[in-house]
C-alpha cells in the first residue's frame, strides 16, 4: 500500500528543536550555492542554471581540450631495442624512445603486438609523448622492478660514481612489517623515516646530503641502508660514492611513484600574494605584484589552511591541501591577471591567498596496453603528476601496486575505456583508488573496476572533476579528503563492499573531526547513478554545502539512504529511489540540527521504517515523498528528463 509522507513521527524532534529556549542553530558561515535561477545577482560564469531549475557547476570545460586527438607514430620501441616476448628488460629502451620522440616534438611510441617487461620505472618529462600498444588485448607490459633479495638496496644513485650535495639518495626497503628506515653516509644520519597510523606500503625514504644540513669531507664514502621491522629483525645495504661539493649533479632517476610516469616540473618562482579576495565566478585577481606572468603562463592559486579556516571548518585534519584551483593566464594588466575559467570557491585575502606559476607536461598520453605488477610495492602504475591535457584510453591494469590510473596536480586530462583489476596492497594510507586527487577539471568516463578499496573517488581539493559512465565493483564511492568542490559522479554503477578495505557505505564524505583527512567542500553532485551497499547509501560528515543528489537509487542492506551530520546544509536531495532493506532506516537521516536548508522532494523510500525524514533537523521542504513496503523485486531505477547533466550542458 502506498503512503505519502507528510511529517510522521519527526514533529516532536522539530517541537524540541523550536523551543523559545533552545540555541538556534546557524550555518557556519554565509551560504553561496544554493541559487535559484532568477536571483540573476548571484549567477557567476561558475554556474549553470539546469533544465529543472537547479543551478549546478560548470563543467563546460572538463577533460583533454579539444579531445584526445590521433597522435601519429612517431618511432617503435624495436627502434631503441626493446623485444616482444624475449623476457628482458625493456625500461631502458622504452626510456630512450620517449625521449628521443619527446626531443623530436612529441608523437607515439609504438610498442607492438606481445609481452614486454619492465624492471625499472619509467618516466616521461618531454610533452607530446604517447605510448602506444596494440589494443589492450594484444600488448601486454610486466613491470617486475623489486627491492634486493637481501631485503634492501639504493634505488639511487648507482654505485661507484659521483654525488653532489643535491644528488638524489633512495633507500629502497621490503615493507612487509617495516617498522623504520635510516639513511647514513660516512657514519653520518641523513634521513630517518618511522612508520605511522598513514604509512600504507611505504618502502621509499630519499633525501640529499644538502637537506639533511650534514656536511661529510669531500672523497671516497659509503653509503648505507638500515631496515628495521616489527618482528626485530633488521635488512641492511651498502653503496660506495664519491661526495664531491661542487658537482652539480644533472642526472634524472625515473621517478619510483610509478611504473610510468608522466612528470610535470610542477610549481616554481615565488608565491604572489593576492591583493583582494578571489571571488566565486571571478575571471581576474588582483595580486599585490604579478611577478612577471604573462598570457599563456599556468598558474596554481592557493587558499592555505589557516587556524582561521580550520576553526571556521572544524577541520582537525593535521596535513593536506584543501582551495587550490589551476588557470591559464589570459592577460595582464599591470598587476591584475585575467584567466581562462571563473574560480569556484573562495580564496580570501585573509588567509593569504596566492598565485604560482606552474609548468605542466603536457598532451601525453597511453594507449592500447594491459599492465601487471608482479610485486607488492607501493607503486601505482600510471600517474599524470602535474600535467595538463594528458589521458589514458583503452588501458588495463592487473594487480597494481597503489593506484592503477590515477592524476595528481592534474588539469583537463581523461582517463577512458580503461579497465582496473584488484591490486597487492589495500590498507590505510592511499592506495588502491580509482579517481581524481589535487586535480581539476578532469574527466573519467566509461572505466570499470574490480576490487579496490575507493572506487570511484575524489580527494584533496579536487575540484570540477567528472566521472560518469563507470561500474565500480566491491569498492565505495567516496570524497575521501580535503574540501574536494564542485564535482560530478554520474551515471555510474557502485557496489560496495567491507572485504577489500572499503567502509561498506556506497557513499562516503569525510568528516571535519578526521584527524586524517578533513571535511569536503560545496556543491559536489551524485546524478542518475545506481548505488548498492552493505551500510548507510550516502554518508555525509560534514561542513558540505549544497550538496544536489539527483534522481539515484540506492539500495541499502543496514542503515538509512542518507544521513547528514555537523553543519552539512543547504542540500537538494530530489528524484531518487531509495530500498531500505533493514526494517528500521529512515530515508534520510538528518542528525544534527544544524543541517539546515535541506530540500527533500518527490523521493520514493521502499522499507525502512516507513520515514522519509528523522533528526532533530527541519528542512526547507518536505514535499512530494512517498512510502512504500520492501517489494519482492527491486524497483527500477528512476528515468530522469535529462540522464546526462554533463552531456546536457556540453550541447547546449
């Protein structure tokens, strides 16, 4: 039988709420995102009024500029060296084809139909360079790079040669059980590293003789490594070098973050403090001095996280990078700078707000490949750090050691029609995700995934950022970190498990109270997406403001569809299906009465208790709910006018 909702048993929460006498809970600081499509005042370049009244974010811009384009061949593989199928290490030579392209202008590295082998990492620096295989059923790379059978060795620098004050020092150490690493040369400490509750799989601790503020005698030293583990026993390796004081040492070690990465030379100059507050939906900053930018420079602007802001967010997170957004300069005007996209958060004059210069790489790319690990260590396998319009297409990663694909002080690169299967490591710390981190602007579209542990997943200030069309299987979806804004899930099929690291939610945001990772930031959007998990469907901590959960089912084993705590206001929660299995969940679960202005409307909860609303939380609408019994059969999914707001906007 159904029954449409009215209020129900939350009346008496609301009455206790509403008593003369109680404190009247406030939002914490002046709402900016929920607006109606008439207040014309408060529309920005930032913001898109839908075809249902909604007023999202603009993601008009999101993924590789102009597409990710047919980049032709540009040298082989076989050229530099390497084989198919010979069992022998074909780092070296796939090293030496991507710059030999990359000094050439950029093209594809071609690697051909067969099995080729990795045992060192490799990284890209040059821009324009796509490694390409087959088709990710033909081509195949093993990366097989392994810490010494001893137990420990020096990634870097080789033995025998030269080292200078600046020269890269990396200790290399099995992690199971790693308890601490020290780094020592000429009977002198240079680095120590000592595991803590975030140290996942780390196996890596570098440093350099000038950082470690030691100062050894010029001449003939070893080198030596120091493991220590849990269980008391020690690993130990040695290098012979030469310090010599006035070596500039130029030489490039492949990044270990990953079996290829693509690296960017990331942020460089002085920060250039701003002279007036960016605003939402801005298109120039005034900065106090703009340092010598000029159109075409890239730029990183930066909100730190003040004790001010941190106060005002509650964030009792100790690390992290939280309002940073990149832009391409268009122009400048004596010391004002007008870029390419509107902000979509505030960076205020008061906590120092400032703008960087930074150098991307640029337009790289994979293609046609499966790669597998066949090691337990930390490594993701493909990482974009600091790059500007780069993807993956058609890629499959088996086994990964961190992340399969992933991006990092990411801008406008894809990730696409890729498939990710399981990975060695999937404990605390970061790894195992499947998603977009310190990145903007960036689309995954059409991935598949097994076993991971945050799958689909944005995290530290992630911001405009869009992953739609995927099915994510036994992982949660998750806004895992750090103010993550203004991004879109959509589209996508989640079921979520507890057995791979996962927290059993479908949906999970951070809460401010986390020590480790700290609240999220406004307007992140979940639309059309089916959703099925063992715990609560959507789990909201904190400080979120509007948040828009539009036309989703999601079907829950054990707890409500949504539940919102500690100031996370403002939401439109409109058009889902909502199939509570445990006989006792509200619909929506509003459990702090600060979760205030929170617009419930035209939802259908099957099971539960039969409420749509409990919490001491009054909403700003409750209407056009209903409740029906636990049927037989699943329901459908809703069918919104629009199944794509992404594509929507982008026809427009």
């Amino acid at each position: 039988m159904q029954r449409t909702v009215v209020l129900g048993v939350a009346l008496s929460a609301w009455a206790s709420w509403a008593a003369a006498d109680a404190p009247q809970p406030r939002r914490p600081w002046e709402p900016l995102y929920k607006i109606r499509p008439g207040e014309r005042q408060r529309l920005t370049p930032a913001d898109v009024v839908g075809p249902d009244g909604i007023v999202y974010p603009n993601w008009t811009r999101c993924g590789v500029q102009g597409g990710i384009p047919d980049v032709p061949a540009a040298g082989r593989i076989e050229d530099f060296g390497g084989r198919a199928d010979d069992g022998r290490d074909d780092a070296p030579a796939l090293s030496a084809a991507c710059r030999a392209v990359g000094a050439r202008g950029g093209g594809a590295v071609v690697l051909g139909a067969g099995t080729y082998h990795l045992d060192r990492p490799v990284t890209v620096r040059h821009d324009g360079v796509v490694i390409r295989g087959a088709g990710r059923e033909r081509t195949k790379v093993v990366f097989r790079y392994a810490v010494p059978k001893s137990g420990a060795g020096f990634y870097w620098p080789p033995a025998g040669g030269r080292i200078g004050p600046d020269t890269p020092i990396e200790l290399h150490c099995r992690p199971k059980g790693l308890a601490r690493m020290t780094i020592s040369l000429g009977g002198q400490v240079l680095k120590r590293w000592e595991r803590s509750k975030h140290s996942g799989n780390t196996f890596a601790v570098s440093t350099t003789v000038r950082s470690a503020g030691v100062k050894p005698a010029d001449g003939a030293h070893v080198l030596r490594g120091l493991g220590e583990y849990a269980d008391g026993s020690k690993t130990r390796c040695e290098a012979r070098v030469t310090l010599d004081s006035t070596f500039a040492d130029r030489r490039l070690a492949p990044r270990c973050d990953a079996a290829i990465t693509f690296l960017g030379q990331g942020e460089t100059g002085g920060r250039l403090a701003l002279a007036a507050d960016g605003r939402r939906g801005d298109t120039t900053l005034r900065l106090r001095n703009a340092g010598g930018l000029k159109k075409g420079d890239c730029i990183v602007i930066d909100g730190p996280a003040t004790p001010r802001w941190k106060a005002l967010t509650k964030n009792a997170c100790r690390w992290g990078v939280y309002r940073r957004y990149e832009l391409r300069v268009e122009g400048v005007e004596g010391d004002t700078v007008r870029v390419g996209q509107p902000l979509r958060i505030e960076f205020p004059t008061i906590d120092g707000s400032n703008v960087r210069k930074t150098v991307p790489i640029s337009r790289c790319g994979v293609e046609g490949v499966t790669f597998e690990q066949t090691e337990n260590l930390w490594i993701t396998t493909v990482l974009f750090r600091g790059a500007w319009n780069c993807w993956a297409r058609d890629v499959k990663v088996r086994m990964c050691g961190r992340y399969p694909v992933y991006g990092r002080y990411a801008k406008w690169c894809e990730i696409r029609d890729c498939v990710f299967d399981d990975a060695h490591f999937k404990g605390g710390g970061g790894t195992a995700y499947a998603g977009w981190q310190q990145s903007c602007d960036c689309l995954m579209e059409n991935v598949e995934t097994f076993k991971l542990r945050h799958a689909p997943l944005f995290q530290w200030a992630a911001s405009g950022c869009v992953i739609r069309k995927g099915v994510f299987h036994e992982s949660d979806a998750q806004w895992h970190a750090g103010w993550t804004n203004e991004n879109l899930m959509e589209q996508c099929v989640v079921s979520s498990v507890r057995g791979h690291g996962g927290y059993g939610y479908g949906m999970w945001a951070s809460p401010p109270g986390d020590t480790a990772h700290g609240p999220n930031g406004p307007r992140n959007v979940v639309y059309n997406c089916d959703i099925r998990s063992q715990r609560t469907g959507l789990w909201m901590g904190g400080m979120n403001e509007n948040w828009l959960v539009l036309h989703n089912r999601f079907v829950v084993d054990r707890g409500c569809g949504i539940f919102a705590r500690t100031a996370s206001f403002d939401h439109i929660l409109r058009g889902n299906v909502v199939v509570l299995k445990d006989g006792r969940s509200p619909m929506v679960h509003l459990a702090t009465a600060d979760c205030l202005g929170v617009e419930i409307e035209g939802n259908t909860v099957y099971g539960g208790s039969g409420e749509v609303l409990a919490g001491p939380a009054r909403p700003a609408k409750l209407t056009g709910n209903t409740a029906r019994p636990l049927p037989d059969k699943l329901p459908p999914r809703p069918k919104p006018t629009v199944p794509s707001i992404y594509e929507w906007q982008n026809a427009r």
